[in-house]
C-alpha cells in the first residue's frame, strides 16, 4: 500500500514551503543587527538608571488609571459603519484610540529582551507577506515564555486581561505564547546610503503620506500587510517610536473601505481592535524612524464562552516567527484547555437543572454539541496537511458589504 506524503504548502500560493524546519531564509540580516540593532541596545543600556535584570512591578510598570476608561475615544462598529462582517463578532466594540498603558522603563526592558542575539536568532524573521519591506522590517514571537521574563510577566499579567475586558464588555484572557508580546519591527536607517533615498523635509514626508490615505490598505506599506487577525482582540502598544515620525499607525480599514490611521502613538500607549472582525494594517512609517510594537492576543476566558480565534494568519506556513512544534503544541494545549473548561462548565449545569426538577431541552443540548464539534473542528481544520489555500485570502481585500453571510 502506497505510503501517502505530507502535503506541503505551495510557495506559488504565497506560503513558506519548509514552514516544518526553522526557517532561517528569513533570519533578520547580520547588517541589521550589528547596525541598527546593536544602536538601539547601545542606547537602552546607556540610560542612567537601566536595569538589565530588572523585574516586572505592577505598581511601576503598568500606568492604566480607571479615569482613562473614561477618557479613551472608542469606536464601534456601528461608528465605523461596518454593518457586515467575516464572523459573528463578540460585540459592537471596533477600537479604542491610544491610551496610557506602560512606562518608559517598562518599554525600554521589553525591547532589550526581544533584541537579544539568542531571541533574535531563535525568534527574529523578516515577513512573508507584507508590502515595501527592507532589511529593516522583521518580525519577533514565541519568546516571551523562555527567554524574556519580564516581558512575559507584564503582558500576561491580570491587570492588562482585566483593562482589556473593561474596554470591550467581556471578560478575556491573553492567549498561548506565541500569540503574547509578538513585535512588529520597523527600524530606522543609519545607512548613509540609504538614508539619502528618503524622503527627508517633512511636507515631502506629508505628501506621501497623504498619497498613501488614498490608496487601498494592501497597498501601503507594512511590515504586517492587510488582514484580519487570528485573535478576537489585539492589545498593540507602542514600545518605539523615532521623534517626530509621520506614518506608522495602525491604519484600520472603515465601512466605505477607507484607511483611517489611529492617531498620536505614543511610546507605552496601547490600540485595542476586535481584530477578527477588523481589517487592518500595519503601516510604515513614511519618515525614517523606528516603529515597533508589542501586541498581545486575547479572546474570551470564561468556562461559559468558547473563542472564535483562528490561525489563518498565523500558522507556520504563512508567519516565519512561528516555529512549527511550539506553535502547533502550544495552540493545542490551549484550545482543548479551554473546551475542558466549557464541557465540565456544561456538564455541571446539566445536573444543576436536574436537580431543581427543570425538564431536559434536547434542542439546546444540540446547539451546545454543534458548538463543540464546530470548536474542535476549527483547531485543526487550517492546518498544512489538510488546507493549502492561497494567502492572503480573498476575504482579506473583500469590502465589507460584499462578505458571505457567516455560520
């Protein structure tokens, strides 16, 4: 009997074809590192009062105040005039403009441990997919858990799910590790070279940007070019961000398919999208400056819910930060995590209604296993051995009206 071969991924689809390996066609150049990167580490450590060792203190670190809830613009989905969607979304909530999350201290402690050689190496890749990347723009993931403990310990925090879940009316929790303290990198030049094919007077740098406004979303440029996020909510904060940059914000793609930047990014301020439903983009700046965000995943976290996330985007075979086993073992060990939790919360209310003598409604009983097939269903069903489609999806430059009606 014949032996069937794993199927791999077509790069003609736009997918990475040895997504199983570790993939160092994409490793972050050597230029980069001893340039621009060694400069950046140059500078955190020549701050006065930084601490390579320094641990993560909430009281320090994270500078929420609950009058920010009231202060901090949001937008919904209705204020976007987005009135179809890809999938069911968890509420009206789009976006919250950016507001104070971080200290400077704390920004500055999550770039050293993601700029390290060993994260780099292990972690740092330049993008499949995006739109007008150099040397410049890249991608870390997937080592907050192991090689950045203070990193780790602010994103996963209770208080960042509990700001979080405040925001967007439900209650939610940061996902597996690949998914927590993921950067998107977008470094300035200190090429001379390079620098002299920049735009460097500022209403230069103000008519390209204005020209990019006009433009659809997938055709400005990114370092993570327009999508829709795997995850229900992204939490991105700003961790660099050169001085008096133009572009750079994370552009959100309206009703009318339009791109409105979010504006005033500032280091340790935070954008929160129902990125599911949302498409985006992260642009580049247009000036010659540092951009660099940390986002952390977050979806639903109580026993009662299941998630909606998904891993179009995410996978492997599409993002060269994700590494195959920790990928696919970390998002294992959480979904079933979180389907045990549903199947005992759901078995204890079937016995709570027995015993208050309530009758047994098969009808609904059906509704909650369809809902768990469905849910085990999609954590495999994008997986390379069974579904190679081409990336980015249609859905992804679909306008809004013309969506399929979802499930």
């Amino acid at each position: 009997m014949a032996t069937l071969q794993y199927p791999y991924p077509k790069a003609e689809f736009g997918a990475l074809e040895n997504y199983r390996t570790a993939k160092h066609t994409h490793d972050v150049q050597p230029k980069t590192i001893n340039l621009e990167i060694k400069s950046l580490l140059t500078r955190l450590k020549s701050k006065p009062t930084f601490n390579p060792n320094l641990k993560f203190d909430v009281s320090k670190h994270i500078i929420f105040k609950d009058e920010y809830f009231e202060k901090t613009k949001i937008a919904t989905l209705s204020d976007l005039h987005i009135t179809k969607t890809r999938m069911k979304p968890v509420s009206d909530f789009a976006a919250a403009y950016p507001f104070p999350l971080i200290s400077q201290e704390a920004a500055d402690m999550i770039l050293w441990e993601a700029f390290q050689p060993e994260v780099l190496d292990r972690y740092g890749r330049v993008p499949n997919l995006s739109k007008d990347i150099t040397r410049l723009d890249f991608h870390v993931g997937g080592h907050c858990k192991d090689l950045a403990p203070f990193s780790n310990a602010l994103y996963t925090s209770p208080e960042i799910s509990e700001i979080v879940s405040k925001f967007v009316g439900l209650k939610v929790d940061t996902l597996y590790n690949t998914e927590v303290g993921h950067m998107n990198v977008s470094l300035a030049s200190l090429d001379e070279n390079e620098i002299d094919n920049l735009p460097s007077a500022k209403q230069d740098m103000l008519a390209v940007l204005e020209a990019q406004n006009k433009k659809k979303g997938d055709e400005i440029p990114s370092t993570l070019g327009l999508h829709y996020d795997s995850n229900t909510f992204a939490l991105v904060i700003m961790l660099d961000m050169g001085d008096d940059a133009v572009g750079g914000e994370t552009g959100i793609i309206t009703g009318d398919d339009k791109v409105f930047r979010v504006p005033d990014p500032k280091i340790g301020y935070a954008t929160l999208i129902q990125g599911t439903v949302l498409k985006h983009v992260a642009t580049k700046p247009v000036s010659n400056s540092n951009r660099i965000t940390g986002v952390v995943g977050l979806a639903s976290a109580g026993p009662e819910l299941l998630d909606n996330c998904r891993y179009t985007g995410v996978k492997p075979s599409i993002l060269p930060r994700t590494q195959h086993d920790q990928f696919y073992s970390e998002w294992f060990e959480w979904k079933f995590k979180h389907l045990e939790n549903h199947l005992n919360y759901q078995r204890t209310l079937i016995m709570e209604k027995f015993e208050k003598g309530e009758e047994f409604d098969q009808l609904a009983m059906i509704d909650v296993c369809k809902s768990m097939e469905k849910y085990l269903h999609a954590s495999w069903a994008e997986m390379e051995a069974v579904s190679n489609p081409p990336y980015p999806p249609k859905e992804f430059q679909t306008p809004y009206s013309e969506l399929p009606d979802y499930d």
